[in-house]
C-alpha cells in the first residue's frame, strides 16, 4: 500500500524532484509550492506524512509546523522538514518547533526515499530494491 505524502516547496526544481523520487518508489505523492494554501490541502486530503521545507516567503516552515499541529486531523502524522539549514543549533530548532524529523538539502536521491520511509509505519513504506 503506498504511503500519500503532501510535499510543501517553494522551489519548483526541488519539489519536482522529491515528487518523482517518491513517485518512482511507490507512494502518492502530492505537492504544492504555496505555503499559504499548504494547511487547507492538508485538511481537504488525507495524507500519512507531510514534507515542508523550511525557508519559504510569507509562511515559512515553522509557522506552517505550529498550524499543523493545531490541527485534529493530523495529529500524530510524520512532520518532517526538509531544509538547507545547516547552523549549529538549526536541527534542535527545528524539532524543537513540532517537526518529527530533519532531511538536509540539497536532498541526496540516493538517501532520499530511505529517510522518508523511516517515518512511516512498515505497510506504507517505498518498494526499494535496494533493501
């Protein structure tokens, strides 16, 4: 069964290849690259995990965090920021701000699915023939 995963990126090149990359092992995923309409999407879809990067104009990834975990309908989905945040104390902030998880950019393809599947329960994990 695949995993249906809403992908939130204001660069289209990076959304376009997260979504191929989760496509081509198997899961569904959704993108949108407007943060400000992010938190409706996820409302109006039902999704195992959500993907947001964390630098975005307007509603940025930690404000984006805070809303979702307002929300009834998905508490207790994966919350993972994909970022190129790489300060000392970046990784702590962001978990700190309600994110589940941290994928550093630019994202290695190689890695990529791997570190999503992590999140998910074993039945929505990627068919990676590489395992």
């Amino acid at each position: 069964m695949p995993a249906r995963i809403l992908v939130i990126d204001d660069n289209r090149t990076n959304l376009d290849l997260m979504l191929y990359l989760l496509q081509a092992f198997g899961h569904e995923p959704f993108g949108i690259n407007d943060p400000a309409t992010a938190l409706q999407v996820a409302r109006d879809r039902q999704f195992d995990a959500i993907l947001s990067d964390v630098l975005m104009p307007g509603i940025d990834g930690f404000s984006l965090v805070q809303s979702f975990r307002s929300e009834p309908a998905l508490q207790g989905k994966p919350l993972i920021a994909v970022t190129a945040l790489a300060m000392a104390g970046d990784q702590q902030r962001i978990l700190s701000a309600g994110f589940d998880g941290y994928i550093s950019k630019p994202i290695d393809p190689e890695r990529f699915v791997s570190q999503v599947d992590a999140f998910l329960p074993e039945e929505l994990r990627g068919k990676n023939p590489h395992r």
